[in-house]
C-alpha cells in the first residue's frame, strides 16, 4: 500500500503534454496487434503491457525526431545543458562515449584515480594514456575526499606534455564533491576539456542543501545516474553535453556504439516520468527532504561510539547529505556494522568499507526509513556503552580483523603502483595465469577491485608489488569481494608473461 501510494503521488498527476508513459499506456489498451518485436506479444503483466520496439509513432532513440526528441529536451532544459540523451546501459555506456568522443587514439588524459572501472574500460578501448592524480583521503576512515583544483594546477605545471583533458568523479561514493567550476577554468585556459562522472549526483542542484550540479559548474560532459538518487528505474541515466568544445555528432556517433540498438521504452517512460516530476514538484519534495536529513544528522549527534562522519552543518557545499556515511568505532570494521543492521534490524545498506557503511537517502524515504535507521544505530551505541567500549576499565573486545582490513585499505587506496603499459597495450601481450600468492612483482593482466565502489588498487599494465599484493589477499580473508580478475573467487590472476 506504502507503495502504491507513493506512486500515485510521485507519478499520477496528469500532464498537458502526452508523456511516453501515457503513450504506452494507451497502446496497451487500444486494439493494435504486435506483429513485432518483443517477443511476449505484451502478454502476461503489466510491464510487459509497457514494453515495446521501435514503432510507429514512438520514435527512435538513435534518431530521435518526435516524442523522444521531446523528452530529451526536457532534461536539457531541466538542468540547464546543451543535449541530453537518455541513457539505458546506464552511466558505463554514457562514460564510455563521453571520453570516446571527447579523446582522440593516443591523447594523454588527466585521470582522477579514484574513477570508476567505467573510465578505465574506455582509456583501454581508445588506447589513451593516462596521467593520474589522486584524491585527498580522509584519513580516519581511509575514504576518497574530492579532487582539488591546486592538485589540478600543480600537476599541470609538472607535466612536460600536454593533455587534451581530464576525466573525474564528483561527487565520490561517499558524497563528496570537487570544486568544478574552479577546476574547469585551470583546464579552459589551457583548452583542455573536462569530464565529470556525476553519476551520484543526479539529484543535484534542486535544493541549497545539496551541492550545485557539475552541469552549470564549467565541465563539459557530465554523466548522471537517475536510478541511484532519483526516482527512476536502474539503469536508467543521462549524458550531459555543456557547450561546445565537444561535437555533438561525435557523442551521437559513440552513444550508437555504446548503447544498444533497442532500447527500453519501460526505461525511457520513467526517465521522462523523473524528469516531469522534478519540474512540477521538486522544489517542495527536495525542501521536504532536506528537513527530514537535517532532523536525523540532529538526533544523531546524541550518538556516542557510533559516529556520522560528515559533519553536515559545516561541509554541505561541497557533500552529499544524503549519503550517510556512518563511522563503525574504534570496536568494529563497516562489513561488522553492514552485517549486523541488515541481520538484526533488516536493514540493507549500500555498501561498506575498512570502518564504514554506507546508507543512501533520497526525496523516497519514508520518515519510517529515517526512524529505523536512527532507532538501529542508537540500540548499537547503547550496546556498546553497556559493554564498556569506551570505558578504561572494562572495555569491550575489539575486533580482532579491524586493524589489519584498515591497514590493507589505507595502503591499496594510497600506494602508487608503477605502470609499465598503458592499460590498452596489455591485450596484445602474452599472458599466464598465476597464483595470486605468486604475483608480487609481476605485471598485471587484469583489474582488481573492490565492488562497490569499483574503483582499480591495480590496473593492467601496472606491477603489483608485494606490499599490494600482501594488503589484497588479506582483505579477501577477510570476506571482503575482491573483484576483476577472470578467476571469480580470487585465487589466481592472469598476468604478462615474463621472457625466458
């Protein structure tokens, strides 16, 4: 019932202008026989009623002239761009054709390290070179912080050779946001282009609590997921193009290759639905939102072991309040925290790091979503206070696996590997599949990660030294998902193959 009401509040009004979902809709209803793609015929449930092909009347994505056309302005005037092309592979295809068509074969690209495997799939599609800079960590909790535009500007004086541009991440996993509109006119100057992956922060800009949108901050391109913040299906997001230092049909040319040739019209009627929602009512849901976020970060600050670790008040400008980032104490890793709401309290999370876990907040949380969260974190500070964490005398027994998964990711997340190919070149070479425990030194064939977030420790081309090598297998011990390498559980990893 819960949901069925907030459909009916978020997407039930009508419009004066016939939506994609409407059109649908009414199709499904008329007498019209499907002689076409797909095959259920519209048969069976309601999505299924919804999901068609390209037919008359409904436009084509890759050519869009009518009521797709339409839709695709509507975002671009929304959030102030140039072009805006739906996207149904989600932010990778639109990552993927934003620095296929913003790069030319062999450029060098400034790369933020901290990017998702997205941008390293494309640097190794387009045999780019990358250059990459690192993020600021917050060091307690070992967590990526944003990009700063002295970083920018330093390693632009370093470098002997030009870039044709830069990619990053704002705001990060965790919620935090570069300086873009700083960053872009170091960049500018130099006629350099910028791309943001901004797939976390779709719900930018609607509301003074939250930071602006990288889209009239300066960048370029900026790829946004609406399924991850915003009321839309997953797989659902948008590519941004802001001015004109990239060409449009270079970006048309790309999302063809990129994306499929028969997309959702399931997808792309509740992309259409967002983005009516957020021009009729998103002033009044994000104010609404706001407030419900500033009274749990309120009650929150009673907490005593269990600590929220962005301090709301003072770091919105540049931080996603909506990503609650809730710090696990001195006695416990973020998987033990992770495990325990979801287990005890059937609360599932995003996701969790070395001393953290993450839990995302959007405009759909119910003030019940806000009341169990705050209700579990306080049992579990309690918990710890009557088991005497912090207490001299009696202290609670830490974690025996808490120092070592910090310290494995402090060292992944911070060491510098040295690369020895460019990730592109890796392909052509001879490879072995090797024990993991055998792959100090050797060159990797491969990525490692973790998931989420997705972002590399090692990328092929890159040596894996044997500090690294140590920090990875004990976060896989440990149960953390070690992931990239063709061998699913871990044990071994393609790597270059040494000369006799």
């Amino acid at each position: 019932m819960l949901i069925k009401e907030a459909q009916d509040r978020l997407f039930g009004q009508e419009e004066k202008v016939e939506s994609i979902l409407k059109k649908l809709q009414n199709l499904s209803e008329s007498d019209f026989y499907p002689y076409h793609m797909p095959g259920h015929k519209r048969l069976g449930n309601e999505t299924f009623a919804l999901d068609i092909t390209e037919i008359d009347d409904f436009d084509n994505l890759h050519h869009a002239t009518g009521i797709l056309k339409e839709a695709q302005e509507r975002a671009a005037k929304l959030y102030g761009a140039e072009d805006s092309y739906f996207l149904v592979n989600g932010s990778t295809c639109g990552i993927l054709a934003a620095v296929s068509a913003a790069f030319h074969r062999g450029d060098r690209v400034i790369v933020a390290r901290n990017c998702h495997k997205a941008v390293y799939h494309a640097l190794e599609l387009r045999g780019l070179e990358p250059v990459y800079l690192y993020p600021e960590q917050i060091a307690e909790y070992d967590i990526n912080n944003r990009i700063r535009p002295v970083q920018v500007a330093e390693l632009l004086e370093r470098e002997d050779k030009k870039a044709a541009g830069m990619v990053l991440t704002s705001p990060t996993y965790e919620g935090y946001a570069s300086e873009i509109r700083e960053i872009a006119e170091i960049l500018h100057e130099r006629d350099m282009i910028l791309i943001v992956d901004e797939a976390h922060g779709a719900h930018f800009g609607f509301h003074e609590d939250f930071p602006k949108s990288a889209v009239g901050q300066g960048a370029d391109l900026v790829i946004q997921s609406l399924h991850k913040t915003l009321p839309s299906m997953t797989q659902t997001a948008l590519l941004h193009r802001c001015g004109q230092r990239v060409e449009k049909d270079r970006i048309q040319k790309f999302l063809g290759v990129y994306q499929t040739s028969s997309p959702s019209y399931v997808f792309m009627a509740y992309m259409d639905e967002c983005m009516r929602l957020l021009e009729r009512e998103g002033h009044e849901l994000f104010a609404e939102f706001a407030l419900k976020l500033r009274d749990f970060y309120k009650k929150c600050d009673s907490l005593r072991h269990i600590q929220i670790v962005r301090d709301y008040r003072s770091d919105k400008v540049l931080a996603d309040p909506g990503k609650v980032v809730i710090g696990a104490g001195e006695f416990m890793t973020g998987k033990e925290l992770y495990d325990k709401l979801r287990c005890e309290f059937g609360l599932q999370l995003e996701m969790y790091a070395g001393n953290y876990a993450l839990a995302i907040m959007t405009v759909c949380d119910s003030q019940e979503g806000f009341d169990r969260l705050y209700e579990a974190l306080c049992k579990i500070d309690r918990d710890l206070e009557e088991m005497g964490a912090c207490t001299p005398h009696k202290r609670y027994e830490r974690s025996a696996d808490t120092d070592k998964v910090r310290e494995a990711l402090a060292l992944l997340y911070r060491k510098q590997p040295t690369m020895k190919y460019l990730p592109g070149e890796v392909e052509d070479l001879d490879r072995e599949k090797v024990d993991l425990e055998d792959c100090a030194n050797r060159i990797s064939g491969e990525y490692i990660y973790l998931y989420p977030p997705g972002i590399p420790f090692i990328v092929p081309g890159e040596c894996v030294d044997e500090e690294m090598l140590k920090a990875m297998i004990s976060l896989r011990n440990q149960g953390y998902e070690v992931q990239g390498m063709a061998d699913t559980e871990g044990a071994s990893l393609w790597v270059v193959k040494e000369n006799d």
